[in-house]
C-alpha cells in the first residue's frame, strides 16, 4: 500500500520556483533599464557635441567671409583651431573659391562660396575629405555663398 502524503507537503517546492523567475524577469527589466539610460545620455552627448560643431563650422564660414570682404583674400584652404575657447578640440577647415563671375547693372560681380567644414577629430589638423573615426566623431558643414562687386568702391576684391 503506498502511502500518500498531505497536500501541503506535496506542494512546497512550487513557490521556489517562482521566486527564481522573478527574481531573473527583475534581473532583465533592470539591465533593460539600464542599456536604456546608457543610450539616451550617449545621444544627448552627441547632440551638444553636434551643436559644437556647427557652431564651429559657423565661426569657419564667418571667418572666411572677414576674409574675403574686408581683407580680399580668398584662400584655397585655411585651418582654423578654437584653442582656448569653448570649441576646444574642434578644427574648421574653410575653402573659398570663386564659382562665377557675372555683370550686374553695369558692374562686374564675382560670386564666391566660402565651405567651412568642423568636426572634433581632426586628420593631420584637417576636416577635409576623412571618415568617421569612432562613435563619438561628429562633423558639421556650412556653406555659404555671396558677391563681391569689382568696382572700386567695394573694398578689396580678389580675382
């Protein structure tokens, strides 16, 4: 004759058991919570790196136009380093070039476009023409076109 056990005996291991789920089903929304949190802070820090940039990329394009207009230089390629300022670690590589020269009312008008290119990762001290290094590079371009009338009266134009 086999002898039966009470039911509460018969039951005792069933709520091990589900204190191991628990505890891993925990264990997961936890690391979930926590890969979610890491990602987001990543994607704020390459926001503000990306908003450096472009205002260094500004600054580059601002630079080359005080060249052009006031100085009436026209440079091929020009690096420029924020050294002791906010922008530190960031390189904006300018390039200007005239694009078109054309006749307005009588006046001659070359038109330039002035390229500033800034990222935070410089190749040899230069933007130009370099790939993605790692997942915390960020680069920015501004472009910004504009005439400058040969005339005298306009200071110096380059040809």
């Amino acid at each position: 004759m086999k002898y039966l056990l009470p039911i509460r005996q018969r039951q005792r291991g069933v709520s091990i058991i589900a204190a191991v789920f628990l505890l891993i089903l925990f264990a997961a929304l936890a690391t979930y919570m926590l890969w979610l949190t890491s990602a987001q802070n990543r994607g704020s820090a390459q926001d503000v790196q990306g908003a450096r940039a472009y205002q260094a990329a500004r600054a580059g394009a601002e630079w080359g136009l005080f060249q052009l207009l006031r100085a009436g230089q026209c440079s091929a390629g020009t690096d420029i380093a924020f050294a002791g300022t906010e922008l530190v670690g960031f390189v904006a590589s300018v390039v200007c070039e005239r694009v078109a020269s054309t006749d307005e009312s009588g006046s001659a008008v070359n038109v330039y476009e002035i390229t500033s290119t800034a990222c935070n990762v410089p190749s040899s001290g230069s933007c130009d023409g370099i790939e993605a290094v790692g997942n915390d590079y960020v680069e920015r371009q501004v472009r910004v076109t504009t005439g400058c009338a040969v005339d005298g009266v306009t200071p110096v134009c380059p040809p």
